[in-house]
C-alpha cells in the first residue's frame, strides 16, 4: 500500500519479482501488463502505472551480483480493503443470501467481459477476488491469465489454477481448453460461500478428484467399496500422457442425474446455477449475470468491519 502524492490517493503495490532474471524483463510480468492494459471494467482491477524505485547504493552492499543494483518495479494498482477468502475467513462472519448474489452477479460480469475479450484467468480464487466497503467486487491478479483464440487449437499448460478451484480436465492433463476451466472455479467459489468452506480440499491431484469423482462413482460402484473408487482415479492419473481420453462427459448418477453439490437452505435458482457451473462436461455452460438467479440481487451495501 502507498499514497501518491500529488493526489493523497491510496493505492497498492505489486513488486515484480525480478530475482530470477538475469537479462530482460519477465514475460509472465510482461502479459500480465498487456492483458490488464487491455481490459477496462469496473469488475476487473485497474492498472493504474508502473513504477521503479532507485537500487541500493554500491558502498551499501560490497560487490555487485547481478541485479543487486537494479532497481525495484512495481505496478500500482486500484486500492481495495478486503479479499474474499479474507472476509469468509472471519470469526462470525457469513455472507447472507442476497450479498452471495450480489458478490456472484459481480464475478459473472467481470469474467465474462474477460472471456468477451478473449483473455482466460485461470486462478479464480477467494484472494484474487478483492471487495471494497461499498460492496464492489473486482477481478484481481492476472499473473496466470493469457489470452486465447476462439478455435482453442494451441496447447495451454496445465499447471494453472490453485489446486482446490482447478477442474478434471486439467487435473487429468489436458491442455487443450477454453473459458469453461473458469467457470468451474466460479461454481467452486459459488458453492464454498453458500456451504462455509471449500467443497474440494484435497491435498493433491489425486485427492481433488477424488473429492469430484466420489459422489458419482460411489452410486455407480456401490457405498461401502471406496477402495475402487480410489483405485479408478489413480488408475487415470498414472495414464502415460500420450493417451488419449476421449471425453470427459458427465457420469450418470442415482436417478440418472449428473454429480450435485448439496446446498441446503437455498433457493432452487441458486441450487440450479451452483450445480450447472460444477458439472464434469462444462464446455457447454452458459452462466452469465442474466441468469434468473440474479433478478433478484439486492443493491451493494457497504461493508463496515
């Protein structure tokens, strides 16, 4: 955080770690850069400059050693008061229904202003989402975000998104996909305000899928025989990577159902547009602000803490 000072504006700071580089500027700082410049919405963060600060003096430090007389650049950034995961994580503190929608309508309109815009965020998390005391929310640190053409022929790595919030596709290794890895991390983010806490924690691949996997394995397999389910899913991760899986449709479950999050005590359009956003073939989900889940979203209200 810092003030600038002809206007007194507080603002925030991200230094770009420049450690590593021995020549050049980092190319990950470098799209984040491009992309922010790109994208002008008042659900995305705004760049406001980038800035540098002078490298310590040479009798400070002895012998110089690489970039150790370089100085240091930040970008400066909109300031806002609090993160998701940080409010959620407060003692007492439960978001009500109507701030649940307010807060979701706000990510639906940043993220698809960004998928409009050809860019993929992949790492939509509670930290990344930042709130003010008015109620506004507002899409934060790109540094993972790239952007990508409408026929999704390139190869993208699937060592993106935050473990908790990352879908089976990539989980099993893909690297062909498109906006709809966003939204599985946005009904992930959805679910976990409506339940109190992640509904996917695992501590590794292996055990995320098991969390995605179970519900709809354990009707197909049986109850009381987890030990297959198991066995299935580190039987598709210990695939060698030039196999090719076909599709990963949705698995058929009691009823003829595909997987369902349990949300209690809540309206049957949340319930609707929770599970729709969580589904195991989500390359056709169409969830928006417009969704009648939103038609009913109250005004922002200030956030006094």
């Amino acid at each position: 955080m810092a003030r600038e000072k002809g206007t007194g504006e507080i603002v925030a700071l991200k230094k770009i770690r420049m450690d590593n580089e021995k020549e050049g500027f980092p190319i990950t700082a470098i799209r984040e850069i491009k992309i922010l410049k790109k994208l002008q919405h008042e659900n995305v963060i705004k760049l406001k400059e980038i800035v540098t600060s002078p490298g310590p003096e040479v009798e400070d430090q002895g012998k110089p050693d690489g970039n150790k007389y370089k100085g240091n650049i930040y970008m400066v950034f909109e300031y806002m008061d609090h993160d998701l995961t940080g409010l959620a994580d407060r003692p007492g503190l439960r978001f009500t229904i109507p701030q649940i929608k307010c807060y979701m309508k706000q990510l639906l309109t940043g993220l698809h202003y960004c998928h409009v815009n050809q860019v993929l965020h992949r790492d939509i998390k509670g930290s990344n989402l930042l709130i003010d005391n008015e109620g506004n929310l507002k899409l934060a640190d790109f540094g993972l975000a790239r952007s990508y053409s409408s026929d999704h022929n390139a190869n993208l790595t699937n060592r993106v998104i935050t473990l908790w919030y990352r879908p089976p596709e990539l989980l099993l290794g893909a690297t062909k996909y498109g906006p709809a890895v966003d939204m599985w991390s946005v009904g992930c983010i959805f679910a976990e305000l409506l339940n109190g806490k992640p509904i996917l924690p695992g501590k590794n691949e292996v055990r995320t899928l098991l969390h995605i996997f179970s519900p709809c394995l354990s009707h197909i397999i049986g109850m009381g025989n987890m030990r297959k389910i198991r066995y299935f899913v580190v039987l598709i991760v210990a695939l060698p990577s030039s196999t090719k899986i076909v599709t990963y449709g949705p698995v058929d479950c009691k009823g003829g159902k595909s997987k369902s999050i349990p949300f209690f005590k809540i309206s049957r359009s949340c319930k609707n547009i929770g599970n729709a956003s969580v589904v195991l073939d989500n390359k056709n989900v169409k969830i928006n602000a417009n969704n009648p889940t939103f038609s009913s979203v109250p005004a922002k209200s200030s956030l006094r803490l």
